[in-house]
C-alpha cells in the first residue's frame, strides 16, 4: 500500500523544475520574488513545494534561508489569514534571532505588533455590526438578536446574546490596544514592515515562505491570504512560492470582486506572481517510470538504497529520452538485484501495460494522486484474494480497476451483471467482443451495450491488454469489488424510464444541459427518490470531495424535482463533508432552497 500524501522522493522527476525555482529564490537579482507552482488537484504541487525547500537546504546553501511553510486551507474558519500568516512569520523569525540579544527584542515586538493587526481587524468587525453589515462568529449571533428587535420578535434570549456579544468585545479588547498608542491601520502596517525589514536585515538571511493549499481555501480566504502577501510581506529579503490550482484561484478573484472580467482577473494574478510555474504533466514515460517506483517501494524485501539506485536510473534515462530508448522492465528490475521479488516483477509487467492507457484517459490523465488511489484499490482487493486463497491474480485485478477508474458506474454495473449472469462466470459479450479487436472501431461500436457505446474506443483498448478475460472466470473479481453491488440492486428495481434517467443523469456535466433535464422529467415522480438514493450509491466510494464526483451535476438537476430527494441529497452532502464544503461544491449548493432548509434544522 502507498501513503496517500506528498512525499520528499522524486518519484516523478520533478527535480529539474524544482532546480530552476531554487535558482530564481536563491538569486539576490531576482528577490524579493513570487513564484506560483500551477497545477490541478493531485498533479504533485505539494511534492514539488517539498524538492524546492530540499534544493534550499544542500550543504552549499545551508544558512542561507529561513524557510516557512503556511498552509492556508488550516486557518480556515478559525483565523483571519492575514493575521495568521503575519504570526506564523513573525514566530519563525523570533526563533531564529534567540542567539541575538539585540534583534530578539526586535523579533519580540513584531511578534506583539500582530496582536495589534489582530485588534484593528476587531475595531472593523465592531464597526460591522454597527453599521449592520453581517460579520462571524459571535458577532453574527448579536447581529441575528439586533434584528429580532428590530423586527419585533425579540425575547429576553436576544437580549441576553446582545449584552454577551458586548461582555466578548469588552473582554477581547483588553490589554490589545492601549488608547495612547492606538495607530490607524496604516501606521500599524508601515511599522509591521519597518520592524520586519530590521529583524530581516539583521539575520542576514532570506526568508522562503511556502504557502499551500491555497486552491482549497473559500474565496475570502483566499484573496486574505495574497493580500497579506502584498501589502505586508512582499519586500528585500523574501521570496514566496505559492502552490495553487489557477483556475480556483481565478475562480475566488472573480467572486470576491463580483466578476470584475477575464482581463481583470490575468492582471491581478500577473501583480502578485511574478514567476509562474506549471507542475510538469506526465507522459507515458513518466507515469511508468511513477509505477515502477510505487511498486518497488512498496515491497518489503527491496531494500531502501535499492529503490533509490532504480529512481536515479529512471531520472537519468527520463532526461535522456530525446536520445535514448526506454529503459525495459527487465533492466529496471536488474537494478534491484538479481533476484527481485515475484511481486514486483509482476507489478512491473502491470505498469508496462497500463501506463499508456493511465496517460491518454480523461478520468485519469497521468494525475498521480489518481493512479496511486487507483493502485491501493488493487493492492488491497489482491490482497483479500490472497487470504481467502481466490483463483486471480494482480493482474487480473488491475484490470478490472482500470475498467471502473476509465468508465462510469453505469458501465462498471453492466460488466458486473453480465459476469454474475454467466453460469460460469465467463460473460460472452466480452468473448464476442475480443473477436472484434481487428474490425472497424464503428463495427466495434456498434457491437457494444448501449452503457458501454460511450466508452467504445477505451474498451476495445482495454480488453487487447493482457491478461486477456475471455474464458477467464470473473466472478471472485466482482465478488472482490462488492462496493458496487449495491447501486445494481437498485438499479435493478426501477422502470425502463427511470433506469434510462439515471443513466442520462450520471453523464450530465452541467445543471444546464438539455438531455440530463428532459431525462430527470421523464422519470416517474414514484421513482425519483430511488433513482436519487441509486446516485448517491455512486458517489459513496468517492475519496476526496475536493474534486467534483462524475454525475454530481444530474444529482443537482433531480433534487429540483423532488423534495424529498433534494432532502437525501443534502444529508449526504453533510455526512460527507462533516467539517468545510470545498469551494466548488459550496458554490453549488449554498443558494439552493433544499440545502439551506437542512442548515436551520
């Protein structure tokens, strides 16, 4: 099994690009700087952040740096960004001038001075409810009272929360700002800076800041955070490395200034990164080299100096591919010794077949947070196989999990059932469809079952990889990958028109589409709740709600039509995100009537 975390190994030769950044942190012509490391969700941003802080600590420039990791997503909801991030620096900073009596007092008033940012962001919270503007936390409870009273409908449980929310601001004030040395906002912020530039100065250092997860972070949150960069931070002595998905940065830009335009949008991103950079997309080289190293990490019997004799091999081969062939499977596993495991082996002939397709399907697309996802799925199924002594292989099991990661789950639904049809487990469709592999792709097409005719040009791919299944017994695989049972057995009760619904529903990619509504109209009103429940069982397996399941969209459009699937819509979203809605779903859900019902309950 692989951790699912980033890690400080160069498994996807990110080393060169993680080289050039240190380069531009590391010159004094190029700093103060801004670098944004670009890229979508699981494309190895953070494992990059990692190789670029390592590049920062090599024996030729150790002592050079005072490196700072801020993660944003973590201060959500519990602090203001700016502040937060102004604190962890100005900790970082008193902790390294401990050995220097004269700028440890420096250190310690710039630490203080936060506590009077953080006051100043009190004062404006307090001039909030004055002027009747909405604020959080205690306050909004104050707020929600004040207007009771306005309204008419005030009690004496009002009255109490507005004489509480008074006691807080009281209390909070204390010992912050000493009335004869309250400054406005803008002297506070010039002498953070000028006491901060003293202390940087005096180090003699530069001081890194690695700020991550930003993409993750709700739109406030977000632009709190680049503020805090420019108006606080951003001069001699600093770099900063942002990694972030643009496109939900660009996404929190535009709804915080209220869709201020595309140009707009390029010209506040240009301002505050300097240098962009794009996380390197893997090729089929790359992703195979990626599997060839998961698999020889993971095995128990390979020893650890081994591992790292194989990545160096794949690194240098990778840059040499302008040149030179493609180090085979039998090199890369000589590399490990002369008798490497079985398992590894076997693991390596997995990703020599498998890379391709990992690379050139839109579900997966190289992403190598998907592919390791994908490779614990098998590990663990092949794993109870081995237990329960069941006649596959991994093999045998990858290939099955290549067909659900690549498919949707009405094509996976419909393997399945025609596996547990055949008395023998061996299903003919894919026996009369291997003897198609030669035809024309319409021929093939036409030949498949209407689930899989979306899919046609991936499944005929697919089913020339070896190991070959037909007349192969499939059904411990279906057995092993029981998750889905449930969406079949309830697919199976509907109506012709239901099931045709749910289909068309799981494909929508937009609450707009044509097709996905006048299928949602066309199931009966009695089966609606069902097909709903059939959609969630869909969804269920789905990891990480930081990106959007397949068919959420139709979800959306069927719990417009039904109340009480809307209801079952919501109580899932909340068991499923217990903590923080992600920012693409909380701009889906947070103006509908449904979702804000079950808030108040």
């Amino acid at each position: 099994m692989w951790a699912d975390v980033d890690t400080k190994q160069d498994f996807l030769n990110f080393s060169e690009v993680a080289d050039l950044v240190v380069d531009v942190v590391g010159s004094p012509a190029m700093r103060p700087v801004s670098v944004g490391v670009f890229g979508t969700w699981g494309t190895g941003k953070s494992t990059l952040l990692n190789l670029i802080e390592g590049g920062l600590s090599t024996e030729e420039r150790k002592g050079k740096f005072i490196v700072v990791r801020f993660d944003a997503w973590l201060y959500q909801g519990f602090d203001d960004s700016r502040a937060a991030l102004m604190e962890v620096i100005a900790t970082t900073l008193l902790e390294a001038a401990k050995d220097n009596e004269g700028l440890l007092k420096k250190a310690k008033s710039l630490l203080g001075r936060v506590n009077k940012m953080r006051a100043l962001g009190l004062a404006a919270e307090v001039g909030a409810i004055a002027m009747g503007v909405p604020t959080m936390g205690w306050l909004n409870q104050a707020f929600g009272a004040v207007g009771d009273f306005i309204s008419g409908d005030g009690d004496a449980e009002d009255l109490d929360a507005v004489r509480e929310a008074g006691k807080t601001a009281k209390e909070r004030g204390k010992g912050l700002l000493d009335p004869e040395k309250q400054r406005t906002p803008p002297k506070e912020i010039a002498a953070f800076r000028n006491e901060f530039e003293e202390v940087l100065r005096g180090l003699g250092k530069t001081l890194v800041v690695f700020v991550d997860n930003l993409d993750r972070c709700l739109p406030p949150q977000t632009i709190h955070t680049l503020e805090a960069l420019r108006l606080f931070l951003f001069m001699d002595h600093t770099a900063f490395v942002v990694a972030a998905d643009e496109d939900m940065v660009r996404h929190s830009v535009s709804k915080h200034f209220n869709d201020p335009g595309d140009r707009h949008v390029t010209d506040y991103l240009d301002k505050l990164i300097q240098v962009p950079v794009r996380v390197p997309s893997l090729g089929v080289q790359e992703v195979r080299a990626y599997l060839f190293l998961l698999f020889a990490s993971a095995a128990r019997n390979v020893p650890a100096d081994k591992v790292e004799s194989l990545r160096a091999k794949l690194e240098d081969n990778l840059r040499k591919a302008w040149k030179e062939e493609p180090i085979s499977a039998e090199d890369a596993l000589a590399v490990l010794g002369p008798n490497p495991p079985s398992d590894v082996a076997l693991g390596f002939g997995i990703a020599e077949r498998m890379a391709p397709m990992l690379v050139s399907q839109e579900q997966v697309q190289g992403n190598p947070r998907i592919v390791k996802r994908m490779l614990n799925v098998v590990r663990m199924r092949s794993q109870v196989a081995k237990r329960r002594e069941m006649p596959v292989d991994e093999a045998l099991v990858a290939k099955l999990a290549l067909f659900e990661r690549c498919t949707d789950s009405m094509a996976t639904a419909h393997l399945y059932r025609e596996i547990n049809a055949a008395d023998d487990g061996k299903p003919e469709v894919l026996a009369n469809l291997s003897k198609l592999l030669n035809e024309d792709a319409k021929v093939f097409e036409d030949s498949c079952p209407k689930e899989w005719k979306p899919r046609a040009a991936f499944i005929r791919e697919w089913l020339a990889l070896e190991p070959q299944l037909a007349g192969v017994n499939l059904r411990p695989l279906v057995y092993l990958s029981r998750e889905t049972l449930p969406l079949r057995s309830l697919r199976g009760g509907l109506s012709e028109p239901a099931a045709e619904g749910l289909r068309m529903l799981l494909r929508a990619t937009s609450i707009s589409s044509r097709s996905a509504n006048n299928a949602a109209d066309s199931i009966p009103e009695s089966e609606r709740v069902a097909v709903m429940k059939a959609m969630l069982e869909t969804f269920r397996p789905h990891a990480d709600w930081n990106t959007r399941p397949d068919g959420f969209h139709g979800a959306l459009i069927l719990a417009e039509r039904s109340a009480q699937a809307a209801n079952d819509l919501a109580a899932f979203i909340r068991r499923a995100n217990p903590q923080k809605l992600p920012p693409w779903l909380g701009t889906l859900v947070k103006d509908k009537d449904w979702f804000k019902v079950g808030e108040t309950r």
